[in-house]
C-alpha cells in the first residue's frame, strides 16, 4: 500500500545535504547560484495579459483563450510527471491513501507517513510573521536546476508566450516554478517570485498578484494556490506559493459566506460562515489588479500587525480566502490538547481549508468529521479577536487606492505605512504573544 521512504519534510532535494563534491565549472549540485547558473537555460512561460477574472457564467472562451489556459495546465503537468520518471520526489504520491471523511462538509483526509516522520529543525521563531532573509538558512537558490520546471513572467505584449529552452536572466529577477520534492499531491509545485532577490515570506502586492494570474491563466478549478506566513506553519522564510491539484471541492470553498463590504474598485469582502476557522473571502473588482491589490494589502496589515495567516486562492483566481490564525501561538503557550498535538498535525493552508494531511495510520483511520473540526477550531481566532483584526484589515483596505500597484516590495512597505498611520501605530502591540 505504501511506498514512503521515512525521511523528514523537506521541499528540495538539497535542503538537507550540505558541502559535497565540487566539481570543476560548479559546486557539483546544479544549483541556482552563481557557481552554477552561467550558461543555464529552462523553459519560459509569459503569462497573458488578464484584465479580469472572467465570471463564471460567460459563453465558452474562444479557440485561442482556450488553448492558451490549456497550455499552462499541461505544462505544469507534463514537467511535474517528467520529474516524477525521474524519481525526484522522496515518495510516490500516488500511492498515498485518501479518503472523504463522510458527513455534511466533506472533509478530505489523506495518510501521508512519509512527510513530517521527524521534526525539523526550527529555522526561523514561529512568533514573528515578518523576519528577515537569511542567507545561511536553506532558501530555493540553492535547489538543483532539475527541481524547476520553468520561469514564469508577465508576457511583454499581453499575449501568453512559451519558449521551451530560455536563458535565465538573473539581472531581471525571474520567477521560478519549482516541484516540492515533499508532495501533498499531484502537481504539487512551488512559485517562487523573483528568486534571485532573496524575498522573505511576506506577501507583496506584485508577488501576489503574479500568484493570481498563475491561478487565473492555469484555469483549472482543481488547481488551487495556497500561502502560509511564517507562524501559519511555512517551513522556508523565501518568499513561496504552493500550489497542487485534487480533483474535489474543498470544504472551504462550500462553506456559506456573508457580504461585508464592497470596496471602490468593486471588490467584494465577506465571511465565512458555518466554518471553523474564521475568516475572510475576496471576489470580484473592476480589475484582476483591483482583487489582487485588496488582497495583498489586507496580508501587508496582518503582517505589519504580526497575525500569522493562510490564503488559499480558489476556482480559478475568483475567490480568496484569508485566514488569520493562532494554533502556533496556542502551542508554544501549552493551550493545544495533548490529543491534538500527538497528531502532529501542521494546520496550514491545506489543513485549514478541508483537506486533512495526516501522518498517522491510527488518525487516518479514525478520521471524523467532529475530529477536524476540533483541530481547525483550535486554529481559528476567537470570535472577539477576529473581529478586531478584521476591524484592522478592513480599514487597511478601504484607505488605499487599490487601482495602483507598487512596483516593488520596498515601495510596498512605504505606501503600507505612509497611508496607514493607525494601523502602523497599533502594530507595535503584537497580537502574537509570546
Ligand atoms: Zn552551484
């Protein structure tokens, strides 16, 4: 039934192997640093210009659209089972078992003994969402070239363009797609925007909006993209998106929501109801640009405000959730039951949004859904204190004007702060205690 090599969770190949062989012309690993990435060339995909997430109930796209979002799709695909023949992931899974957790919300659980056997050591404090770049610390240059499918960009002309053995840029600051070695499930990869610039995790306007049009132009409602802060269970600080295929709807994304507010730029905000994490879902704008700018700015306010949290980007980039959550917090103050900490089950992004990784035969076998339950109301903030971060998210959102993007991280931060003086002022009070 199992095929799982019993090895620690790692995403890369080269994240636990240090020093090695050198031989001549590079560090011996392939990797993407400057000993070894003269001369290297990997597939390049420019992503079509999207003016807007096309709503749901609009006639068939034409031949050329259509074709175009296949594209992305299969290349994605062909690429990741390419580096499966080529035995690059720690375990085949395939070969892992899933199940739907029967009951009303169809929670998906799946037994994945191979990934968290050990812990890992902790690189960064799970206290802080924002910390900076360490260059010491496992990060994705140093993953071998074989790891990345491809390099993803805004096309130049608005049309989607690929070129299967591109030069790789490094001056112009790429963005990578790269496999995770650890798969929680088929396709599952990784986006890394602007890789050569060393990004910390923490959400961009530009990086999520890149996240977004991945979704959008992958066009496939079984692909969806996820985000964990670091203190929301993200294992690397190097700005990263993962993102996979399970061909189900995710309990999340059938949970009732309610309208809270509708932004300028036509964005609608609303909650999450009858779910056990609480949280918030994005829809609609005038623009793609205009979604992805409310989001990003509402993950700028948390981070500036150190609340850890997840987003999961859903049915092909038309609804975004975002999660703010504590069950990181709740362990290092010994508030998680003993019975949920044996599970040593992660909640993050997947976890949270109904699909249920679990690491032990007994948990799998017992899975209910009163049991997932539990844990996802463990992650959720209370009730009281949901609200005030969606008090400070919602006013984070409403004071920028989201039809213009920042060029850059940096200029990010100066708009962020420069508009937002409340909200700057209250994040000296950390929410996370420690
Ligand atoms: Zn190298």
């Amino acid at each position: 039934m199992l095929s799982i090599k019993r090895v620690p969770t790692v995403v890369s190949n080269y994240q636990k192997e240090e020093g090695g062989e050198a031989p001549e012309g590079g560090c011996g690993r392939n990797c993407l640093k400057s000993c070894c990435i003269q001369g290297a060339r990997l597939p390049l995909y420019a992503l079509k210009r999207v003016d807007k997430v096309a709503e749901k109930e609009l006639p068939l796209l034409g031949c050329k659209e259509h074709c175009s979002v296949a594209f992305l799709d299969s290349l994605i695909l062909g690429e990741w089972e390419e580096r499966m023949q080529r035995g690059l992931f720690r375990y085949d899974v395939t070969a892992c078992e899933t199940k739907i957790i029967p009951g009303e919300y169809g929670f998906i659980a799946q037994l994945n003994e191979g990934r968290h056997l050990k812990k890992r050591p902790t690189e960064f404090r799970v206290d802080k969402v924002l910390q900076p770049f360490d260059e010491t610390k496992f990060n994705f240059t140093k993953v071998g070239q074989e790891e990345v499918l491809f390099q993803l960009e805004a096309s130049d002309n608005g049309e989607a363009q690929f070129s299967p053995n591109a030069p790789i840029d490094v001056e112009n600051s790429p963005s990578f797609v790269a496999i995770n070695v650890s798969p929680i499930e088929y396709g599952h990869v990784l986006l890394i925007p602007r890789i050569f610039e060393c990004l910390p995790q923490r959400i961009d306007h530009a990086s999520f909006l890149l996240a977004l049009q991945m979704a959008v132009e992958a066009g496939n409602p079984y692909f969806r993209l996820g985000y964990n802060s670091l203190g929301a269970f993200a294992t690397i600080n190097h700005l990263h998106f993962q993102a996979y295929y399970l061909a189900m709807p995710f309990p999340i994304e059938k949970a009732p929501t309610k309208k809270i507010t509708k932004l300028s730029d036509g964005v609608k905000v609303s909650k999450l109801l009858n779910y056990p994490v609480r949280g918030l879902v994005f829809e609609g704008g005038h623009t793609l640009e205009s979604l992805a700018n409310a989001v990003s700015e509402a993950c700028i306010c948390l981070q500036h405000n150190n609340v850890p949290y997840n987003v999961l980007i859903s049915d092909c980039g038309r609804q975004i959730f975002l999660l703010p959550q504590c069950y990181a917090e709740k362990q290092a103050l010994g508030e998680v039951s003993a019975e949920l900490l044996e599970t040593q089950v992660n909640p993050a992004v997947w976890e949270i949004s109904g699909h249920m990784v679990l690491k032990r035969k007994k948990d799998y076998d017992e899975a209910s859904e009163a049991n997932a339950w539990r844990l996802l109301a463990e992650v959720s903030l209370s009730e009281e204190r949901y609200e005030e971060v969606t008090a400070l998210v919602l006013k984070a959102i409403a004071s920028v004007d989201l039809s213009v993007k920042p060029q850059c991280a940096e200029e990010v931060d100066s708009v962020s702060s420069g508009t937002q003086p409340a909200m700057v002022a209250g994040s000296q009070q950390c929410l996370v205690l420690q």
